[in-house]
C-alpha cells in the first residue's frame, strides 16, 4: 500500500504511473524536467529501488571493488579488521554503492566531477543507453550539454566522511539511480514536474523552501506527507533556525 500511494501522489494513479513509465522510459525529455524529491538518502534510495523494479528489460550488476588506502595497509590490525567484505557494506555519501543495479534508459546522476567542459559535473542526471562490462554510454539530460552523448568508466573513489575511523576507496561508476533524488541535490535545477515525498519532515533550515521552488508553477508539485502515525496528512513543519537572521 505504501508503494501505491508513493506512485498516486506523483501520477494521479498506480496504474496511470506504470503505463507512463513505461511508455516513456526511452524518452530523454521525459525525466529532464520531471522528478521525486525526498529529504533523506534513505527516503531517495526506497523511491529508485521501486521504480527501478516495475520497469521491463535487460538489469545488470555491477559489483564494486574495496580496498583500503595505501596509508591504511601499514597497520596489520587494520588489515584483520577491514576485511574487503566489511567494506563493501559501508554506505555514505559521495560514493556509489558496493551493489548498482542499472537497466537501460534508467535516469542516473553523476557524483563526482569527471569532465566539467563537457557538462559531466557532480550532480549532473544522464541517462543509460548501453552497459558494457567496464564503460556506460549515457545521454546528457540537462545543461548546455544536453542530448550530449557520452561515456561514463568506472573511477577509483575515496569517501571524504571524516567519521569513518579508516580511509578506503571504491572502483565503482560514479552514478546513482535518479528517479528520485535528495533536496539537497535538486538545488540549482529547474524542473516542471515534481512529487516531494515527506515520510518526515525536513531536515534542515529552509530546506523545504528549496523543495518547494524546483518548479515553474503550482500545477507543477504534488506533495505526499506522512503523518507520525504512518496516516498521510497536509500539514508539515517549516524548519526554520531564527539565529541565521539575528545577524542580518
């Protein structure tokens, strides 16, 4: 019921939504002004998994390689601890995950600058048009660059969360799946249809403004708010920190 109702609210109906998904799915100016914004990774990550799920066609998985830092190896204690294994369950941001699940025609962003001339920025969606084993060919959706075709290798990334207790890297594609993507990235895009997803309210101060002013017009965002209790409802709090205004 939970998945129904995340579809509804974006599409006017579960099944309206399959059938446009899937009609669409090969059509780039479909997803270039169309998005679900959710203020937490994990509320991002349940969005992608689903719609990623309903859709038809050949998936891969691509498994990612671990190791810990050169700097790392020095310690035999580390080397019993940090297993490739264990490592390979971390999750957090600006690296991709251990497992990614691709299917062709599947929106996905960038994570890591790679080329800034050529538009492939941090934050940058493209589309998948075919998977080889160690290179994507992908299509730009958005920016000056856009309908752009390009291709995307596998990169060697270090996660630069200080709360890790070690430093390790990650050879995998820079990419996440972006059906859905978290308010904080959206910042900057201009889209004409948005679904917010609030199974909680936001984080952050003015992080709701931000939310709500990713489209052109009213019409434009339809809103699904969960309540305490799992209910939806039409109320939510504004996080606003009243000291950021003390000083201006």
């Amino acid at each position: 019921m939970l998945i129904r109702n995340f579809c509804r609210f974006f599409f006017g109906s579960y099944r309206v939504c399959i059938s446009d998904l899937v009609t669409n799915f090969f059509t780039p100016e479909y997803f270039k002004g169309r998005a679900i914004l959710a203020p937490t990774n994990e509320s991002v990550g349940f969005g992608n998994d689903h719609f990623l799920s309903i859709i038809t066609g050949e998936e891969k998985v691509y498994f990612s390689s671990d190791s810990m830092c050169k700097e790392e190896l020095l310690s035999d204690v580390n080397a019993e601890i940090y297993s490739p294994e264990f490592l390979n369950t971390i999750s957090c941001s600006g690296i991709p995950p251990h497992k990614l699940t691709l299917k062709r025609g599947a929106p996905v962003m960038l994570i890591r600058n790679i080329d800034q001339a050529r538009g492939l920025c941090n934050g940058t969606r493209i589309q998948i048009i075919n998977m080889g084993k160690h290179v994507l060919n992908c299509r730009i959706l958005s920016g000056k660059h856009d309908g752009d075709i390009v291709f995307i290798p596998r990169m060697t990334l270090v996660p630069s969360n200080s709360a890790l207790p070690i430093k390790f890297q990650r050879r995998q594609f820079p990419l996440m799946v972006s059906f859905a993507m978290t308010i904080n990235k959206s910042q900057g895009k201009t889209l004409y249809h948005v679904g917010l997803y609030l199974p909680r309210p936001v984080l952050s101060h003015g992080q709701l403004y931000v939310a709500l002013s990713r489209v052109k017009s009213r019409s434009g965002i339809k809103i699904l708010i969960n309540s305490e209790s799992g209910d939806a409802t039409n109320v939510t709090n504004n996080v606003v920190y009243k000291e950021v205004f003390q000083r201006i």
